[in-house]
C-alpha cells in the first residue's frame, strides 16, 4: 500500500484498524519495516485502533501524545488516539477506532483478545466532542447500517457489537460528517444513510486479500472517494 501511494504520487496514508500491534518485540519489529517503507517512498501512514490490538500497549503509548495530539511510533508511522480531531486539506477529520471482535470465541482474554479495551467507550465520544467534521474515520459502522453479506453475526455477537455501534451513531448525530470510512466488516461496500434529515454516505472497506477493495483515494477539495478499482491501478 505503500508503494501504491508513491505510485500514486500521495503522501498520506491512513490504515482503518487492525493495524498490528501486538507483542512488544513483534510491533517494534513490524514499526521499523514500516519506517523503512515509508521512509523509502517518501508517504507518511496513520492509523487507527481496531479490535485486533493489543490495547494494553495501545493505552500505554495514548498516554503520551504529541502536541498536535497524534502518537510517533516512528517517523513516518504515527497513531490516532480515538477522539483524536485534526485538518487535513481544510476538512475537519475526527477519529474513533475499536470494535467487538466477533471471532472472540477462537481467542484468549489478555493474550490475543482484550476485551473492555477494544470497544469504543463514551468517554471516547465525550472526547471527539459535537463539532461538525466533514470526514468520521472509525473502524467499526455505525448501528443503522446492516452488515452486508458474508459478515458471520451471531444473535448474542450481534448484540454485544451494538455497544460501539451505538457509540459511533451518537457521534454521527452529533457531528454531522458528509462521510464515514471504516474497516471492520472486512468487505468493500457503500451505502448513503439518512438520520435525523442528514443524509451520510458510509464507505466500507475490505481485507487485505480483496486487493483493490480494500484501499482507496479521497479527494480532499470534494470528499469524493474511489476505491482501487474504480481508479484502475
């Protein structure tokens, strides 16, 4: 992807979740390959929380942000806290990373599952604040907006996603963003959304083994967004 970039001739890269932190020594080890990659094409990443993190490292390192409120985990690898609000381009961006990890079962608490770290908290919300954004970044969906399919949801999984997911519809309500992007449902989707007579449109990326679906281009002058294959790389 980020070569992609280069290619692309952008500078800016922004991962929606899932981004692998784990293990101390494993995440220093994946961070400077990062680097060097970023370093090499010249393209900045970002990137927000998903469910797959280990958050006790992740609540560690939020405790000491830069001053523009971003996290250096290199030079050209930097985290966005959740409720973390900046501009790029002019467009107010806010971020709220995290989600339920509907394959929980398969994990183990504290080793490869954190469970009451994950989630989106109200605090988080409280923090991101009700000032209009023009771009939402978060990983999970809003709750209103049905899983496409192929997303296994059990009934009991369903329910206790809803808890982030009703989170991230307070956040859309009160911040009003033209767009949301996110990653968690793992496949590429698109759908306009109306609530309380604004309208949203929601974009939904894939994994990465869906290659072009699961990457896009964002155009700051009009928030248009492509995925990989509507630009034909």
């Amino acid at each position: 992807m980020i070569r992609q970039a280069k290619d692309l001739d952008i500078a800016t890269v922004l991962q929606l979740g899932d981004f692998g932190i784990w293990t101390r020594r494993e995440t220093a080890r994946y961070l400077d390959w990062l680097e060097r990659q970023a370093t090499r094409c010249g393209v900045t990443v970002f990137a927000i929380g998903g469910n797959h993190e280990n958050y006790n490292e992740v609540d560690a390192f939020e405790e000491h942000p830069d001053p523009d409120g971003f996290v250096t985990l290199r030079p050209h690898v930097r985290w966005v806290p959740r409720g973390h609000r900046w501009e790029w381009g002019g467009r107010r961006f806010g971020a709220l990373g995290g989600a339920f990890s509907i394959d929980w079962r398969e994990r183990v608490p504290g080793l490869t599952w954190w469970p009451g770290q994950e989630e989106l908290g109200d605090e988080d919300v409280e923090r991101l604040g009700n000032a209009p954004l023009d771009v939402l970044v978060t990983h999970d969906a809003p709750a209103g907006m049905e899983p496409p399919s192929g997303v296994p949801l059990r009934p009991e999984t369903e329910e206790r996603s809803r808890f982030t997911r009703v989170r991230l519809l307070r956040a859309l309500q009160s911040t009003h963003p033209q767009l949301v992007l996110h990653g968690h449902w793992h496949v590429r989707h698109r759908k306009e959304v109306d609530h309380d007579g604004h309208a949203y449109r929601i974009e939904g990326l894939a994994d990465d083994e869906a290659g072009a679906g699961s990457w896009g281009v964002l155009d700051l002058a009009t928030l248009a967004f492509k995925d990989g294959t509507e630009i034909g790389t």
